[in-house]
C-alpha cells in the first residue's frame, strides 16, 4: 500500500518531488485505508508537468469509484496541459449492450467483468509505445450507452495520455495488466454520499426515471464502489481534490 508521499514500491521510477512532505515507510503500514491527502487543481497539473517533463511519452492513470469525479478533474487538467496531454478513458472498451445481453451481464454493466479488458490493455501498450504516427481510441458515449470506436485520435508526439477509470487498480479480471502500463496512479477520494447523490443526478440527466436511477446507483453501481475502493492500496497517490470544479 501506498499513502501520498511514501516510496514507490510499484518498481516504477517517480517521476518528480512526492506531492506529500513526509513519507511513510513501508513497514509502518497499517491494515486501515489509508487517508486521501488534500491538494488543489494546481498541484495537480504540475505534477502532470513534471511528468511531461521526462521528454518520453508518460501514461498517467486516474482511478476512482464512480460518481467520484474522475472524468471533471480531467477534462480540467486537459484544459490546463493543453495539446500536451490527451484522454483515453477505460469506458470506451465496456462490452456493447447487445453481447452484454448474449453474457447476461446487461443489468450489471459498468461491472469489471464487463469490459473488453484485454482490448484496454492492448491498447495501452501501444500508446506507450507511441511507435505510431496516430493510434486510435474508443470513447464511450453516455447518452446512447453504447462504445464509439476510434474517436480519440492519438498523435505519437504528445506526451501525456490520461487515462480514467474504475479498475486500472483491480488484479481481477485480468485488470491487473494494465499498471505495467502506467508511469503513476492516482486514486481520486470522494464522500461516498456525494458519490451517490452525484449517480443519481447523472443518471436523471441522461433521461432515467428518479425511481430507476436511485434503484440502479444502490444496486449496481455501489456494489461497483465497493469494489473499487478496496483497490485504493495499489495507488501511487491518494487524492482529495478541494478545488471546486
């Protein structure tokens, strides 16, 4: 496990002073969650910039549960790094609802099971190896609910890919290929009732019942948290962001 600040023991190289002052020793570890520590936006993209910085082509990735506000803190740190990074979520390699149905895994999509995991990780392989001029990725569009597949082009010179998601941290389902591919990992906290409130209103944005929303963020997708916040230990860096966004 992992605290801000402590020494990495991914076996990556770190890239850039900690974002924390002190450091934690692996020995002193204990069996409780760790503590997400506050930073703001700013001392995000720096550290982003640090990791632009190398000259070489960088992967960060950027985990949380869902409703955790994964996907607003980077679409604000592309705004920031601007034609130096990219975003290439997980999102867009969910299966397509017509297999999840052949699976029977339709009424618990967003699931880790339910994802083309080895596309993902195939996919992050050669963007790290950005030895290509453009690599192509998917991106998963909420309102249809369905994968729209090569809609993010990637140039070979841009240095930073972000990449978001729940499971980049799992070992299950054959998630656990995907941190070889990652220079760091920050795992995004967030109060687990703002994390529902923060479903249930998407969910009623993209046009669901109020009823069938709440039913389906209690159902699926905090079982889905569960699961995710247990993989909180394999982070680099534990995050609460206290910029408002």
């Amino acid at each position: 496990m992992r605290t801000v600040g402590a020494a990495d023991r991914s076996g990556r190289p770190q890239h850039g002073p900690s974002m924390a002052t002190q450091e934690e020793s692996v020995d002193s570890v204990s069996d409780e969650q760790p503590e997400a520590r506050p930073v703001e936006l700013d001392e995000l993209v720096e550290r982003c910039r640090r990791l632009i910085s190398t000259g070489e082509r960088r992967i960060l990735g950027i985990v949380g549960t869902p409703g955790a506000g994964k996907s607003t803190l980077c679409a604000a740190l592309i705004a920031e790094l601007g034609g130096d990074a990219v975003l290439v979520g997980h999102d867009g390699f969910h299966f397509a609802n017509q297999e999840l149905e052949r699976l029977g895994r339709r009424e618990r999509k967003g699931a880790p099971d339910t994802f083309d995991v080895d596309g993902y990780v195939a996919l992050l392989g050669r963007l790290a190896r950005a030895d290509a001029p453009v690599v192509y990725a998917p991106v998963f569009d909420r309102a249809l609910e369905e994968s729209i597949g090569s809609a993010v082009p990637v140039d070979s010179r841009i240095p930073l890919v972000i990449t978001e998601g729940n499971y980049l941290l799992s070992d299950e389902h054959g998630w656990g290929a995907v941190r070889e591919h990652l220079a760091e990992s920050w795992y995004l906290d967030v109060a687990p009732d703002v994390r529902h409130d923060r479903l249930v209103r998407r969910r009623i944005s993209f046009g669901h019942a109020a009823d069938a929303s709440e039913d389906w963020v209690s159902g699926v997708d905090e079982k889905n948290a569960e699961f995710v916040d247990a993989t909180r230990t394999n982070a680099d860096h534990l995050i609460h962001l206290t910029t408002v966004l």
